[in-house]
C-alpha cells in the first residue's frame, strides 16, 4: 500500500514536470539570472557626483547605455563596475558612486535589456557584451594606468569569466568580487529553496540554467591578475561558502576577505568602504 502510494505521488510530480516543460515554464527559470526594468529611479547628480551618459554598440549593434561617474579632484584610478541581476544602473550606482569622493572614475553600463540598453538579456550574449566594455573601457585610460574591474553579485560572477577570458588581461590591474556565485546551478537551488513552492522543482529547475560560463571554472585563469573576493557571512541569498570555493579554486594572488552586512548593504558600512579603499591603495604600492 506504501509503495502504491509512492509510485502515485512520483507519477503526479513526473506529469507536473511534463505540463512545466510543454508550457515553458522549465526554460523560463533562466530569467532568474535577470531580473531588468526600463525605469530610470535616479541619476548619480541626485548624490553629488558628476556624470556623463555613454553608449557603445555590441558586434550584434546592440545599443548599450551606461555611466561615467566623474572622480573629484585628481583621478586615483579608473574603475569598471558590473551590476548585479535586477533593476538597473539607477538603483545600482549606490554600490560605488562614492569612490568618486576617493578620486575614482568609474564605469558602469546596463546590461542589454536593462534600462535604456537595447535588445533583451541572454547569458551568451551579455558574457559577449562584458568583453566590449572592458575594451571600451581600457581605451579610455590615462597612459600607463590600468583598469580596476569590479562585480556586484551576478556581475561578480559574470567579470569572472570576462576578465579570465579577456584580450586585455594586460591591461587589467585587478579584479574585484563582492557577493558574487561560484556556480550558476548551485545558485539557481538556492533561490528555488526559499520558497515552498519551488523547493521541491529546485534541483530539475537549476538544470535548465545554462552553466557555460561558470565562475568556479574559469576564477583560476585570472592569475596573474590580482583577486579580491568580498563576501559576507551574513548574506541572506548567496551564501559564504561560494567565496571559499571560489578562493580554493583560484591561484595567487589572491585575497579573501570577510564582510559584514547584508547582501545588498555591503557599502553602506563604512568599515566595508575601508576595507576596499585600503586594498586599492596597497595595490598601488611599488613592487619589492
């Protein structure tokens, strides 16, 4: 009777996959990666900081719109932001606007389908697109200055393959993850498993995300190429155990450092400010 019952309970779930499939539902989860929206919230001259818009086209002449945020006084360096996976820069700018004050130039554009970016958001086609905003960016640069490239979440993630596969890794001072996945699949369980209605699809569902691009593959190939990895332990959706693979799987130089804070507040702590300000000058250091 047990076993009657348990075969009926698979055969519902199996006909629930089968209805999911046919109705698209399954390739649908991949828009767990994006989460976009066309509204423009605010612009960095709402906080003081000077700005100008930028738009590059893609190889497919996607229109790809972005920011300029101007450093204050001297520039100290140039930096090259990637966002993390909802909204768009408007909301987003609030992770880095302040090193403008420090004397940063910094960089940062919407992925396609965000904003005022054309087209609609691919994993292929937005790994493509990180490549041409690191070349725009580099040509942009002071003589004999180097690019500081630096990812937010799901742009963590993404500059870990863009930069390990780069043409400009020369040009390339290092790189910078805060809160970023080591895995596309094993992020993908872990938002399905804070909800009851996902939780028991989470293992089926992370399996139609496409993990080409996985982080954990690529984080070795940085080297050279100087790693910081920001996390923080109290980070309610990616957890801190995808930092120390990522740190294990990479090669020196490599830092991994210990945050606090949720996982969108991480630079509204001003230790955490620090912490990222005090890197950025020790990179600056004469070599021994």
């Amino acid at each position: 009777m047990f076993l009657f019952i348990n075969n009926r309970i698979y055969v519902i779930w199996l006909k629930i996959l089968l209805s999911l499939m046919l109705s698209g539902t399954l390739s649908a989860c991949t828009h767990l990666l994006f989460q976009p929206q066309r509204i423009q919230y605010a612009t960095p001259d709402r906080l003081g900081v000077m700005y100008e818009d930028v738009e590059i086209k893609t190889s497919d002449q996607i229109k790809i719109h972005g920011w300029k945020l101007l450093a204050r006084g001297e520039v100290q360096g140039t930096v090259l932001f990637f966002h993390g996976n909802g909204e768009n820069i408007s909301t987003h700018f609030a992770h880095v606007y302040w090193l403008t004050e420090y004397g940063y130039d910094v960089y940062l554009f919407d992925y396609r389908g965000y904003g005022k970016s054309e087209g609609s958001a691919q994993l292929d086609a937005v790994i493509g697109d990180a490549e041409i905003m690191i070349e725009y960016s580099v040509k942009q640069l002071a003589e004999n200055e180097n690019l500081i490239v630096m990812g937010y979440s799901l742009g963590g993630s993404l500059a870990i393959y863009a930069v390990a596969h780069s043409d400009y890794k020369d040009k390339i001072k290092t790189l910078i993850t805060v809160e970023a996945f080591s895995d596309y699949h094993d992020v993908t369980q872990d938002v399905l498993s804070t909800s009851w209605l996902t939780w028991l699809l989470q293992w089926p569902l992370s399996f139609t995300v496409d993990n080409s691009y996985r982080p954990l593959n690529s984080v070795a190939m940085i080297a050279p190429i100087p790693l910081l990895l920001m996390h923080s332990k109290q980070d309610e959706m990616i957890s801190f155990d995808h930092a120390e693979v990522l740190y294990e799987a990479s090669s020196e130089p490599k830092k991994l450092q210990a945050v606090s804070g949720t996982h969108n507040s991480i630079f509204s702590n001003m230790e955490n400010r620090t912490i990222l300000l005090e890197y950025l000058s020790f990179l600056k250091l004469p070599s021994k």
